[in-house]
C-alpha cells in the first residue's frame, strides 16, 4: 500500500521528472525561433500544429505538393475546431497559419533552429533524412527525430553531427496528447537535452527524459499490453469485450481501439522490426492477427476498417461480424480453443505485463525514477490518473500478490510463459 494518494504521488513525480542526470543550472539550451516539421501526414501536421500554437513559425516539408496540401487541409481543420468550439476567434485562427510556410527543398530548411523528421517509421528513410540534414542544417540547429522506437543512436551517425540530434517522440494526436517523450542518444549534447525539455515547456508538454534503446519506455512497456490484448482476441473475447473492461478500468480508450486510431500497418511494421532484431520469440500467435486484419485492407480508422468498422466520421468505432469472422478463423488455425474471459483477466493480462517490464527499464536506466514511469503512462496512454499509473497499481497490489500472479500466467503458457511472464529480477526495486 503507497502512503500517498494518487494526487499526492503526481504531484512528486513531475518534480522528479524535472531533475534530469546531467542537466544542471549552468545548462543553456538554445534558442527556438524557427521550426521545421518534415513529413506533412498524421503526425507531422500536428506537431507542426503544437509550434504554430506556441507563436513560432514553422515550415513544413514533404515530397509532393499534393501531399503538402493535405498537410495544409489537417492544421486548417485543427484551428478551425478550435474556432468551432470557441477556443480561437477566426482573426486569431487565420494570424496562426500565417506563421506556417510548406516546402520541397531541404535548403529551406537552412535557417531553422530546430527541424524535426516526421516521416515513415523505417530506419533507411530516416538515415536518407539526417543525412541530408547533417549537411544543410545551420550550426547550432536541434535535429530532432519522431522515430517511436527505432534506434537514435543509429539515426544520429547517420547526420553526422550526433551531438545535435535527439528524439522528440510525440503521441498521438500530437496536438491534443500532452506527452512528449525525449529520447537521450548516447552522444546527444546536454545543450541539446536542454533545448528538447524548454520545448516541451513551450509546446505545453510533459517531457519526460529517457534512455535509447528498442521502443525506448513508453512503446517498450505497451508491447505486452497489446500483446495480450491480441492473445485474448484470439482465446474468444470480442474488441467490445477488451476495451470495454479496459475504458471500466479508467482509460478513455482501449487497446482495440487504440491500434485502429494508431494503425495497423504501423503495428504490423514493429512487429517485423522486432522479430527481425530477434527481440520476439517464434510464436505464431504474436501479430497474427494485424497481419489478417490488413489482409483484408483493415489498417484501423484511416480505412475505416480495423478492429471495428468505422461509419461516416471515420472516428466511431462499431462491432464488425467480419472481424469475429477473421478471428475465428485465424484462431482455428493456431488450434486456438475459444472460452469466457472475465473482464478481471482482462485487466490483469493487460497490467501485469506494464508492470514487469517497468522494472526491467528501471533497472537498465531506460528511465531515472518509477514516477516517470507512471507520468509516461499516464499522460501518453491515458491511464487513469486517480489510479497513479501502472507502479503505483503495483504498490498498492504489493509484491507478492504482483509476484503470484505473474507466476501463475507463466504457468498458464508452458510454452512461452518463461519469455511472456517470468518475474523481472529486478521486480522488487519497483516497490523499494
């Protein structure tokens, strides 16, 4: 049992936060002027979004001009919704884009103070981006990398210039999701950590600091949460059934819906990169079932088919038979037998592997504290902040009912419970 409450407990983990290794008082970051954003899609119109909001001008560059117009139509839509629900009037909505300017030309990119990629999640298109951008970007520019888990480091060589690139991995909606999780490369320059966190200030986010490594803190811990959820789906719970338990349990979304809003494809993509570093196991079960789901052209809301149909405005998620339909065989497949799950399991097969894996991070210095753990969830997935995050559920279960449970599932798997379920050695630091 914590002797905090939740309130209590958020309050001191964003002054932990705050106090990075290695940043201390006499750290100047440098000065945001200018931002570029490349990449106008999803993710790169809303964070272009978050720096026009803060005042500065930004450029945003992408390949094509059609593409670069539907980058313009998604921030316009943005403020415009905000003129709609009357959080700007239209003068102030109009000024904002003002400060926006699109190119096709990296040499327009030469002035800004700080330039982020936004573009496809794979390393050989990110190396082609920072290697341009090592030759064209000013001295003292900030390069920055949207990557969600690819290696920083590797990014970094790749720019030439290491000591000015770091990772700036924002959640989405960009504009909307108050995280931002900045990602220390081993050669990243403590000026260049500073300048990450002021802009974080700026850009009203939380930033948290965390170490390099395959899917960094947030997307590593989130692994067994979606794996699970999968695995369920395939023993015979329906999504409706999953996010239902999960939205009950306090979060605005459930794991379904979250990879229909994320996109499948985007899944599929880290689940081939996982398995290709061998990070995976050779379990037929893992991603089988985002691989048949986008067999059939169901990628999640951007088709208006994943997990769920999607109706007219694309966002509502509705209970799809042709997804029961794909599921049911796929499981027959595996010789997968379908049975009842309560939403109790649910819940505990989507926690339990957060809070395991939390422990191993911790123990490799992925993050400095088990407050940043909980903010990291708590601000970039929603977990519900009057339950303190996925450590503080930890503490409050204690040790050795978190230790039962994950012997019991591990015993549950004889095949992969030993990978899935085996108790972090370092399990008990979370509760010291």
């Amino acid at each position: 049992m914590t002797e905090m409450n939740s309130k209590q407990y958020i309050a001191l983990a964003m002054r932990q936060a705050a106090d990075v290794p290695g940043i201390t008082p006499g750290i100047i970051g440098r000065d945001i002027k200018k931002v570029a954003v490349i990449g106008a899609g999803t993710m790169g119109a809303g964070i272009a979004v978050c720096f026009l909001g803060a005042g500065i001008r930004t450029v945003l560059m992408d390949q094509s001009e059609e593409a670069l117009a539907k980058g313009k139509a998604t921030i316009g839509g943005v403020f415009a919704a905000g003129v709609k629900k009357g959080r700007l009037t239209p003068d102030q909505a109009e000024g904002i884009q003002v400060l926006l300017s699109t190119t096709l030309d990296y040499a327009d990119l030469a002035d800004c103070d700080l330039i982020i990629e936004a573009v496809f999640e794979r390393m050989d298109i990110k190396e082609d981006v920072f290697g341009r951008l090592g030759k064209i970007a000013k001295d003292g520019a900030v390069l920055a990398t949207n990557t969600s888990g690819l290696d920083v480091d590797h990014i970094a060589a790749a720019s030439g210039r290491p000591h000015d690139v770091v990772g700036l991995h924002f959640f989405s909606p960009a504009y909307v999701m108050p995280l931002l999780e900045i990602v220390r490369g081993k050669e990243t320059s403590p000026e260049v950590l500073k300048t990450a966190l002021f802009a974080s200030t700026i850009i009203n986010k939380i930033g948290i600091v965390v170490a390099n490594c395959f899917g960094f803190a947030a997307n590593r811990m989130l692994r067994g949460y979606g794996r699970e959820s999968e695995f369920m789906l395939l023993e015979g719970a329906n999504p409706g059934d999953i996010d239902q338990a999960i939205t009950n349990y306090g979060f605005p979304m459930g794991p379904c819906a979250m990879g229909d809003l994320a996109g499948i494809d985007i899944s599929n993509f880290v689940n081939d990169a996982l398995r290709a570093e061998g990070l995976v196991p050779d379990d037929p079960r893992l991603g089988v079932m985002g691989k048949a789901l986008a067999a059939e052209g169901r990628l999640g809301q951007k088709t208006k088919a994943g997990n769920y149909d999607y109706g007219e405005d694309g966002r509502t998620p509705i209970p799809s038979p042709k997804v029961l339909e794909i599921r049911d065989r796929v499981a027959a497949e595996l010789g997968i037998e379908k049975r009842e799950i309560s939403e109790e399991e649910i819940v505990e097969r989507c926690l339990l592997p957060i809070i395991n894996e939390a422990a191993k991070i911790l123990d490799e210095g992925v993050v400095n504290n088990t407050g940043s753990i909980d903010l990291l969830w708590i601000y970039g997935f929603g977990f519900p902040a009057a339950k303190g995050g996925p450590v503080y559920q930890a503490r409050e279960m204690g040790y050795e009912q978190v230790l039962s449970k994950l012997n019991a599932y591990k015993d549950a798997d004889p095949q992969f419970g030993d990978v899935y379920w085996a108790p972090a050695a370092a399990l008990q630091k979370l509760f010291n």
